[in-house]
C-alpha cells in the first residue's frame, strides 16, 4: 500500500515538474513576444512624433488660418 502511495506521490511530482517546464517555455515565449510589441509600439511612437512635428511645422499661423477659413466657403 505504501510503495503504491510512494507511485503516486511520484507521478504527481513528475506532472508538476512538466506542468512548470511548459509554464517557463510560454513564459519565455511572451517575453519574446512582448519585447517585439515593445519595440514596434516604440517605432510607432518615433514615427508618430515624427509625423506631427512635420505636419505643425507646415500649418500656417494663427491669425493665417483665421483669414483662409473665412474665405472658404
């Protein structure tokens, strides 16, 4: 009765050392997969800024703006 306990106890042991080891490798992988979306969100924001910094220089001024929009329709 014992040796079977002993079995069964190990059998548990042995699935949760697995369990672990697969825990760890999709860990690893959403790490991976979290520095990638990292560095692809910080390239957006790097375009971004980029963009309107580009699109702020070439707006005319204020008081421009104000006369252009009057004579449009």
């Amino acid at each position: 009765m014992s040796l079977e306990l002993f079995n069964q106890l190990e059998q548990k042991v042995t699935d949760t050392v697995d369990a672990l080891e697969m825990m760890k490798l999709e860990n690893e992988e959403l790490r991976g997969e979290n520095a990638k979306l990292k560095e692809e969100r910080e390239e957006w924001s790097v375009a971004s800024t980029a963009c309107s910094a580009s699109s702020t220089a070439s707006k005319p001024p204020a008081r421009l703006r104000l006369r252009i929009s009057a004579l449009l329709p």
